[in-house]
C-alpha cells in the first residue's frame, strides 16, 4: 500500500514517514503543496496525508484537485489548525477524516486502517481467502489457523492481491504499491516475490494470467 505525506515539518515527516513504513507502508514524503499536486498525477496513491498549511500549494488546494481526479481516495488531513469550524470546513471539503496535532503515530496508523477497511469494504482487519487469513493491523498471515511468517514485500503483495482477489494484478501495478521514491527495484523482484510466496502458501493460490499478470486462485480451480 502507497500513501502520500504532505507534511512541510521535516522532523515530524521523517516520524511519521519511519513508522508508517515500519507499520508495512511504502511512503513518499512531498514538503511543498506544489510537489504534492505533481505527485498525484504522476502515482495513484492507496491513501493521502495532507496538512492544510503546505508553502506553494495549500492542503485546501491539494484535496480539491484530487477530488478532480480520484474523487474515492482516502484523504486524511494531519494539521494545527484545531477548532471546531476548521475541522468542519477541512471534512466537508472532501476529507475523510481529521486528524489534529500534535497525535500518536498509533492512532495515526489505526485511522489509515480505517480508511482502508471502508475503501475496500471491509468489515474489520481481515481480509479471507479460501483457507488464508491475513490480519492487516498485526501485519500477519495464517493458513487453516497456522501462522505463516512473511517479509514486508511478501505481505504488501499479498495483501494488494486480496484485497482484489477477481482482479489481474500487472507486475506494474504491483511495483507502484510496493516501492517509493528513490527505491531500487529489480527488474524480477516482482516474480521472485510471487516465487516465495507460493512457496509459503501453496502454488494453487496465485495464478499467472500470461502475458498480463497474477490473480488469486481458488484451490479447487487450479
């Protein structure tokens, strides 16, 4: 999962950013409103962390140009600004939620799993297939009850691919929601991941749709 950080306070962006890719995230942090805007034309993003007080480009400026274009993303304003009518004004501009300084990284984390389960419509932090299990607030992944270990990378694909389990996944998409700027990506990380994740689960689960990508498999289709 890819979230945006706009935030112009270098210290507290490199908190928040650390713990948001410690918590299984792949993050790009933008400290000018101007970047901001360039940024979600160029990437589609899973959810945007915005503060409204952004030099160049206002958060107020931001949202409503995301609006424009990807009018369901999930926009979580992170900001000062702490009255009552600004946290009105900020939701009904288009927010989805509003989230004053200074918070926990905790709650910080709990709101953007929020977010994600009402996107996606989920009911609660597990996401099911057939007899896989992954709990997306632990970060873990159980098969017929039995904990299987994962990597970050294994679990960010798994849990791309879940979340969408009729859905073609291209390697393309799936490098877009795994790395951030200035990652280094292999040419075959992508397959090695799927490779190692068979491995773990079961080569029945995810299917190679050649020449486009990988979806999820049922056991009794395979």
């Amino acid at each position: 999962m890819r979230i945006l950080l706009a935030e112009d306070d270098a210290s507290q962006a490199d908190s928040i950013k650390t713990w948001l890719e410690m918590d299984g995230y792949s993050v790009d942090w933008v400290e000018r409103g101007d970047h901001a805007l360039l940024a979600i034309e160029q990437h589609v993003y899973d959810c945007v962390l915005l503060d409204r007080g952004l030099p160049k480009a206002t958060g107020d400026e931001i949202l409503r140009r995301l609006r424009q274009v990807y009018p369901l993303t999930p926009v979580i304003f992170i900001t000062a600004r702490d009255s009552i009518a600004d946290r009105v004004e900020g939701l009904d501009l288009g927010a989805h939620d509003y989230l004053v300084k200074p918070f926990s990284l905790e709650e910080l984390s709990a709101r953007v799993r929020a977010q994600l389960r009402v996107q996606h419509q989920q009911a609660d932090n597990h996401l099911n297939f057939a007899e896989l299990t992954l709990d997306t607030q632990a970060k873990t992944l159980h098969k017929n009850n039995e904990l299987i270990a994962l990597t970050s990378r294994e679990y960010q694909i798994l849990h791309k691919m879940m979340l969408h389990p009729e859905h073609i996944m291209t390697r393309e998409q799936l490098e877009e929601s795994l790395y951030a700027w200035g990652d280094e990506i292999e040419s075959n990380a992508i397959e090695v991941f799927i490779y190692q994740l068979r491995k773990k689960i079961g080569s029945h689960y995810i299917k190679t749709v050649r020449g486009l990508g990988y979806r999820m498999n049922l056991p009794e289709s395979s």
